[in-house]
C-alpha cells in the first residue's frame, strides 16, 4: 500500500523551518532524531544526559537554520551543531578533565580488526564506559574524524594532549576488548564441553 503523503527535499524543510512550520520542524526531526541520538549519547555516555542533549540540539537547529549557507552537506551541518552542543553539555556537566599522558607513545597499537567481532552495544557500552576525557577525544577523532589540531581548537588543549588521551582511549579499549573476548571465547568453549 503506497502512502500518499508527499516527499520533501532537505531544501523544502529548510525553507519550512526558516518559517517556523510546525510540520516541517517535525519532518527535520524525523528525518535526523535516530541519528543525532547516538551521537549525543556517544558523548553524554548515558541515556537521560542524550535525551537532553538531543532537544536542546533541536533547538539549536531550529533557532539558527538560516545559518545554513548550503556549503557541504545539510546533515553535516545538522550533526555539527549535536557535536557542539555534546561537548557543551560534557564541560558545563562533568568539567571535562582531560589530564597529559607523558607515556601515551609507548603504549601498544590498538587491535581495531577485534572490534569487528564483538556486537555495536558492546562496543558502544565500552566507549561510553571511558572517563569523560577519553570518551570525548576518542569520538572526535574516530567517529566525527576531526583532526587533532581541530580537537585542540575545540577543547582549548595542546595536540599533543589530544593525541596521548586517544593513545590512552585506545589502550584501555584494547584491554578491555581483550577481556571481552576472552571471557566470550572461553563461555563458548564452556558452552560446547556441556553439549558434547
């Protein structure tokens, strides 16, 4: 059964928005509001803290659309705003600290081949488990893919802090990807000595 309710472009919702539409603001909403969530619970790392992050988002999208140039893309721009406004929320909430890790070089690489084979909650679980700092530099860099120096721009930090608390990140990630595994990989051998 086919729906007869018409498609917009995201030009049509911008210009609906910029006129203070309900129905378009609710379009916007719709379109962005699974997406936008998990990044502000990337950053907020639970769930009530994403919530709110993710309505004063929308406002600040709502309020400032006309600010849109149409320079790159309109999720783009969309998802900067969240980003913004997660690390808004991370310095007024929990006075992100973010302290100089002078051994971060000599930390092992990062197995980033096991994170393929443990579940997205899994992985999300342990990334929000990570102390503010770490959770948030780890989320520019990786997720959002902002370079160090824009990471140092943003948190007012060196780039070196930047990159020795994404060494760090990725350290305790690896420990704790490495805990995972073991424990799953010995219940499955368990799990298959009990079924012979």
């Amino acid at each position: 059964m086919e729906s007869n309710s018409p498609t917009y472009t995201d030009q049509q919702i911008i210009q609906g928005c910029m006129k203070a539409d309900r129905k378009f603001q609710e379009l916007l909403y719709k379109k962005f509001s699974a997406k936008m969530y998990a990044v502000c619970l990337r950053y907020a790392g639970e769930v009530n803290s994403a919530q709110d992050v993710l309505q004063d988002g929308f406002v600040k999208v709502f309020t400032n659309i006309e600010k849109f140039r149409g320079e790159g893309s309109f999720e783009g721009w969309v998802r900067r705003i969240f980003v913004n406004t997660s690390l808004e929320f991370i310095r007024k909430k929990s006075n992100l600290y973010i302290a100089q890790e002078p051994d971060a070089n000599k930390m092992r690489d990062f197995d980033e081949n096991g994170l393929q084979k443990l579940m997205k909650e899994d992985i999300l679980e342990m990334i929000q488990s990570l102390s503010t700092g770490y959770r948030t530099i780890f989320n520019l860099y990786i997720v959002e893919g902002f370079s160090h120096k824009e990471i140092a721009e943003m948190l007012n930090v060196s780039e070196g802090t930047s990159k020795s608390q994404l060494a760090r990140a990725r350290y305790i990630l690896k420990e704790r990807l490495e805990t995972k595994m073991k424990f799953t990989s010995n219940n499955n051998y368990n799990s298959s000595e009990i079924n012979k």
